[in-house]
C-alpha cells in the first residue's frame, strides 16, 4: 500500500470515529434508545445483509443507513422495502439465510406494511429485529417480545408530529446504533 493510500484510508478511519462518536452523542441528547431484547445472531462478521422495512420516514431512514453502510462498511449489504410485499423484494433463499436481519420499523409500533412483513417472516425465519417508538399501542413490538424476537425503542425527547422528517438526523443515529448492536459497526 502507498503511502497516499495509507493516509487517505487513516484519514477515512478517523472521520468514521468522529462520525461515530457525534452519533451517539446526538442519541443521547436528543433521543431516548434501549433494547429489549438483543439480537442473539449479532456479532462481527455475522450480518451480512440487512433488509429494512418501513415506511415514510423510516424508510428515509433506511435509505440513509443503506448509503452509510455502503461507504463505510461495503460488507454488509442493505436493502430498503418500503411497500406491502416483502417477498416481492426478497427470495426465499435470502430469508433462509443466517447472515440476514430483517429490521422492521414503524415508530407508531401500528404501521400496517410492517405488521405484514412480520407476519410473513415470523412464519419462515427467526433472524427479526423490530424498531419501533414502544408507545401505547405497539403491535409490532408486542408481537416480536411475544414470539422472542429481538425488540429495539427510540423516543424522541421533543418531537415534532407535524413533520416527523424533521427527526431523521436522530432516527439516523439511532439506527447506527442498532448497527452496534448487531455486531455491523
């Protein structure tokens, strides 16, 4: 390796720290975030796709987190569904797969795209994770803690119902966090 690339790939390294360490300072000043339950497969090199349903702003959300991960971690994977037919989007054969996490996420735990993908991937794997805000109501969270499936909760502090887009740069930094967890970053 030359010496430019070597420093340009330690110049990279230092900015994903930074970029790191800004996130979970802004999750913390701005959101509340804790799992419930842990993703049992997580580990380094153990995800290697990760499918993320949502819709509106987590899908936003998701489409953030799949450039994130493709600039700086091209090992993983990611896919972004924002539509009713997951198996539209993705094949048996990737469902069966170990190395994949399905993460579905709907801050009001009710979002019916979600609950649909669950029911379809409760019935043929067990790598789920579900992301929601955990407030009255939350079926999808139910439903994961009721079948064993690892369960995530962000809150906002202040949230804006209005245009809940404004809230993407603390989603985002959520889900960074949920990559920690799962062994991705």
């Amino acid at each position: 390796m030359s010496d430019t690339t070597a420093s340009a790939l330690g110049d990279r390294v230092e900015r994903f720290k930074l970029l790191n360490a800004k996130m979970a300072e802004q999750v913390t000043r701005t959101t509340s975030y804790r799992c419930l339950r842990p993703y049992p497969h997580a580990g380094k090199n153990r995800v290697r796709r990760i499918v993320l349903m949502g819709m509106g702003c987590s899908a936003v959300v998701g489409d953030l987190l799949r450039l994130f991960l493709f600039a700086e971690h091209n090992h993983v994977e990611a896919l972004v569904i924002n539509d009713y037919c997951l198996d539209w989007y993705v094949n048996d054969e990737a469902v069966a797969d170990p190395h994949t996490v399905f993460v579905l996420c709907s801050y009001s735990g009710s979002s019916q795209e979600p609950l649909i993908a669950y029911d379809y991937l409760a019935a043929r794997t067990n790598n789920i994770v579900v992301w929601s805000s955990g407030k009255g109501g939350d079926e999808l969270e139910a439903r994961a803690l009721a079948d064993g499936h690892a369960a995530f909760q962000w809150q906002l502090n202040e949230e804006d119902p209005e245009y809940p887009l404004f809230s993407a740069v603390e989603f985002f930094a959520s889900a960074t966090a949920i990559c920690r967890e799962l062994g991705i970053v």
